[in-house]
C-alpha cells in the first residue's frame, strides 16, 4: 500500500476529484465539475486532498468558512473517499485535518447536512463528535431527500 500525503487542493485536481465524487455518490448526491471547481476553489475555502505517492487521489474534503452572527462557522461541503481507501481511517484524517485549519482561522463551529438514509455517514460524523441539531426536508432537491444537520464546536487547543 502507497503512503497517503494530505495536501492544499491545486487546480490540476479538478478532474481527479470530480471522478471521485462521480464514484462516490449516486447522480442526485453528487456535483457537477462546474460546482465541484466553484466549491473547491472559493476564497473562503479550506480544501484538502489525499494523495497517494503515484500522485492518485484518495479522497478530498472541501469546507466553507463563512461569518455568521459574528463568528466564523465552517461548513463541510462534501467528504469523499475513494472505495478502497474507506475504513482505514483516512475521512477521520481529513476532517482532523479541515478542522485544524478551520481553528487556525478562528472558526467556533463546524456544520454539515447528511442525507438521512446515509447510516454509514451518519455513524461517521457523531463518532468524530458531530451532533445532530436539525432536519432539513427535501435538502437534496425532491421530497423524501432529507438531510440531518450536524454540528460540533471546535475548542481551542
């Protein structure tokens, strides 16, 4: 197995990760490459990539950090792994990882939406100290594609 390196997303990962999110999730879960690139290469984003050593892409994560009442909230736009990658430990990786950086720049919470029927996610998110606080119905764009909202507070270490 080739050693993971987590790094600053480049604009030359455009491709790789919009394949990723293509393998990931199914049509109505995933974004277009145009959204992918909004996402990814927003001035208020903390994008991270796993790369393996031949330079593969092993999964991503975009956060958004946004101000809101006064204080700084980041928003975990999408966690992608590639299927080989997954229960090694590598989302917790990146998420420790956009959670440092989102400390860095003084962010107090961290949210995200999961769709309701994701049971793997949701098990994910409250074992890395996520909290559900909410439900938004239809967040992924038709009725019965529900999402939990999650949130956790990111103390200062």
């Amino acid at each position: 197995m080739s050693e993971i390196v987590l790094r600053e997303y480049r604009g030359e990962d455009l491709e790789g990760i919009t394949r990723l999110d293509e393998a990931c999730f199914t049509k109505e879960f995933r974004f277009d490459r145009r959204s992918m690139q909004s996402f990814a290469e927003a001035e208020n984003a903390i994008s991270v990539v796993a790369e393996r050593g031949g330079g593969d892409i092993a999964g991503f994560v975009i956060v958004h950090v946004e101000r809101m009442a006064g204080r700084l909230i980041g928003y975990v736009v999408t966690l992608d792994v590639a299927a080989e990658e997954r229960r090694k430990g590598l989302a917790a990786q990146m998420m420790e990882e956009v959670e440092r950086r989102a400390r860095i720049v003084g962010t107090r919470w961290m949210e995200l939406h999961v769709y309701t029927g994701n049971k793997g996610a949701i098990r994910f998110y409250e074992e890395m100290g996520y909290e559900r606080v909410g439900v938004r119905l239809g967040f992924y764009g038709a009725p019965g594609r529900d999402a939990f909202v999650y949130r956790k507070e990111l103390l200062n270490l």
